[in-house]
C-alpha cells in the first residue's frame, strides 16, 4: 500500500511527530492527525456505540472528521489503527471503526490493524496488506526510545526553567533533528545521538532552588498521552505549580510482550512462546541501555528502570495474571513513582475503560495502606465530563501535595 495515504491517529505528540518519518524511511506516506477538536469527538459519539470508552470515541472521530475533510483521495486513503489484541476495547477498534466508517458513507476505505504482537502473524498485521520486517521494527524501536527519552528531558526541566520557552524550543529542535536522521541517516550512531540530547538538556539554565512537588501520570495510555484527551494534564500540573512525572511508552510495549512469561505457570504456554518473550525484552532492554548509558553521569536525571524491576514490583501488591487493559503495570509505574520519591500521583481513565478502573482503583486501598504517604487521586474523562471538576480534583490533590513536601522541608 505504499501508493496509499495511510492516515494514523495520534497519541503523544514527542512519539508521533517521529513515526511518519519512519513510516516514510519504509516507503509509507502516513499522515499523524495531531489535534482532536470538539468536531472530531462529536462525529465519534455519532457514528460509534455510546458504551464505548472514551478513547475509542476520540480515535474514530478523529479518523472519520479528516476522511470528510476532502483532502484525501479516498480511493487511494487508508486508516492505521493499533489494537493489543488482549482483553481490552482497544481490540475491537478495528470492528468499531469499520463500523463506523460504513455509517458516515466511508466503508470502502481499508483499515489497517496495527498491533505489538504482529511477529506472532507471521510478519504481518490481520490485514494481511501491511508488511514488517526486522529493519522496521527496529526502526520503531528506536522512534520510541528518542520520544521517552525526550519525554523524560523535557517534562522534568520545564517547570524550573529560567527563560520561558527555552526547554520546548530545544525539544522542538531536537524533534527535527531526529525527523532527518530517522529518514535519511542510516549509519547514525544512536548512542551519540542520545548523548547529545542529554547533553543539550543538561545545559539548559534551570532554577531548582524552586520547591515543586512530582506528581506522576499513569492511566489508560491514550488519555496518559494524549493532550487533548487529558485537557493537557501535563500543563495542567505544570501552572498548579508540580512537576509532572510520566512514564514511557516503551515499558507498556514490554508489558504487551511479556504476556505469556506470567500466563505460562497458569495456561498452556509453549517454551518456546516463553522464550520468544524473553529474547524480545532482552533485545530491547540492550537497546534501551543506550538512554541509560547517555545519563549514567547526570547529576539531573534519572534513567528508566530494568523492565524485570518493574515486575518484582507489581508483584508486591498484585499477581501480574492481571493483564487487561494497562493490568499490573498500571500497578507496578505507582509503586515505582512512590518508592522514587514522587508520593503524589494522578490516575487518568477513560469512563468507559472497565478494565483500568479495576486495575487502577482496585489497588488504592493496598498502596495507601503500604505508603501512607501515597497522595492518589482518579480523574476520569468522557465526552462529557466538565473540565471544572477534573480541575477541581487536581487542585485537591495538590493542595496535598505541596503541604507534604512544605511538611518533609
């Protein structure tokens, strides 16, 4: 389908402002649709069931309003969705979507499943249409690890910089950089290329002298990303005066492919499935080294924990059997946030997502009870839920926040 224009949803603005460039290194012309506006969730509530959780509203609204935009051919426009293929909603987006594409006067567009687990089909995704190899793959690897990596950067030196907009611009710049050696560079060193990011970061002038609480974001990971599905949580934390703390997109890929390492005691698991798990979370942990390795002497960041850290530390509250929706790693980022020293977390959530609010509110009592310290709010976020009231419980939650750390001073 490389004569198609394949348009993809997006979900973090750092990750995908670089996976069209991989897609294009690939042959593939992938417009990211960044922005959802209030049209876009309206053509969702129209054309999807209303039991739907919210993030399935918003990427098939977001899908449908640039269809009837009129600036694609529709005889040559295709729509790349991702799936889990576990037991979550976000399995049946493509049912959905179809569906939906079919009532709004869509339904010869081809839609494209795209999935973690694609190497379990034989190379390629349940469309049979869409080919993956090891080069590819290894290309979005990367792709993802420079977007966590300048996720982690930025969102801990903008709240304390000292000229206005400096740490955006150098993401910004960085973004761009890495948009031409993703496309074009196919000897880049990517060890240098992290090294200078961190470096670049390092010096950007800072005043930490100013007291701000961290406050982690977990959840549902479309709404944990997504700024126009959180109402730009990041921001949000940012002027209430905290520094907000948000995991990678890496670790829930991991967590998407370790499935059969903890169902294999339980289930008839194959050896060689379970090997298959290991090898790629080995391959890929070498990989993420590389961020490690660029940090290993800053005095201002913290580099990402092993993946195997991760799951000892979920299994302290939770059997990581629980793998529906963000299942135990929903568990294992709070207790990782809270032993790290940031007490203070917010736990977003799709009101539809069944599976989360399980996975997320069901351990609250357990966390408190282990950290008292544990300042845990639940925001949740519809189409129709007031942005006043989710305002409202941020505020709280910081109120908390900072009386504790003035208390700990």
């Amino acid at each position: 389908m490389r004569d198609y224009t394949l348009l993809c949803p997006q979900m973090s603005p750092i990750h995908f402002a670089l996976f069209d460039v991989t897609f294009a290194w690939r042959g593939h012309n992938v417009v990211v649709l960044s922005e959802v506006d209030r049209g876009a969730i309206e053509d969702g509530l129209r054309y999807v069931n209303n039991d739907a959780c919210y993030p399935a509203i918003v990427v098939c609204g977001q899908l449908i309003q640039a269809l009837k935009s009129g600036k694609y051919d529709l005889n040559r426009t295709g729509v790349l969705i991702s799936q889990t293929c576990g037991g979550c909603r976000s399995t049946n987006y493509r049912a959905l979507l179809e569906l939906a594409l079919r009532r709004s006067g869509f339904g010869s567009v081809k839609v494209l499943p795209f999935n973690v687990n694609v190497a379990k089909s034989g190379g390629r995704t349940l469309a049979g249409q869409f080919d993956v190899d090891i080069a590819f793959v290894r290309k979005l690897l990367i792709t993802v690890l420079y977007g966590d990596l300048l996720l982690l950067l930025s969102n801990r030196c903008r709240p304390y910089e000292v000229i206005s907009g400096s740490t955006d611009g150098l993401l910004s710049s960085w973004v761009s950089k890495l948009r031409e050696i993703i496309l074009h560079d196919k000897k880049h060193s990517i060890s240098k290329c992290m090294f200078e990011i961190v470096s670049d970061f390092e010096l950007l002038e800072l005043n930490e002298t100013v007291l701000r609480p961290k406050v982690g974001v977990v959840g549902e990971i479309l709404v944990k990303y997504h700024p126009d599905a959180n109402r730009d949580l990041v921001k949000t934390i940012e002027q209430e005066g905290g520094e907000a703390v948000v995991p990678g997109i890496l670790d829930f890929t991991l967590y998407c492919l370790s499935s059969d390492l903890h169902k294999k005691p339980y289930a008839d698991v194959s050896f060689f499935a379970g090997l298959k798990s290991k090898l790629a979370i080995w391959i890929i942990e070498k990989y993420r080294n590389k961020i490690r390795y660029a940090m290993r002497n800053s005095k201002r960041f913290e580099p990402p924990k092993n993946f195997y850290t991760l799951i000892e530390k979920a299994r302290k509250v939770i059997s990581t059997c629980n793998q529906t929706g963000e299942g135990w790693l929903l568990t294992a980022e709070m207790v990782e946030l809270i032993e790290d020293g940031c007490p203070n977390i917010v736990c977003v959530q799709p009101f539809g997502c069944l599976p989360n609010h399980i996975t997320g509110k069901g351990v609250f009592k357990e966390l408190r009870s282990r950290y008292p310290i544990a300042n845990i709010t639940t925001i949740d976020y519809d189409a129709g839920t007031t942005e006043v009231n989710q305002l409202n419980r941020i505020k709280l939650m910081m109120s908390v926040a900072k009386k504790n750390l003035t208390t700990k001073k």
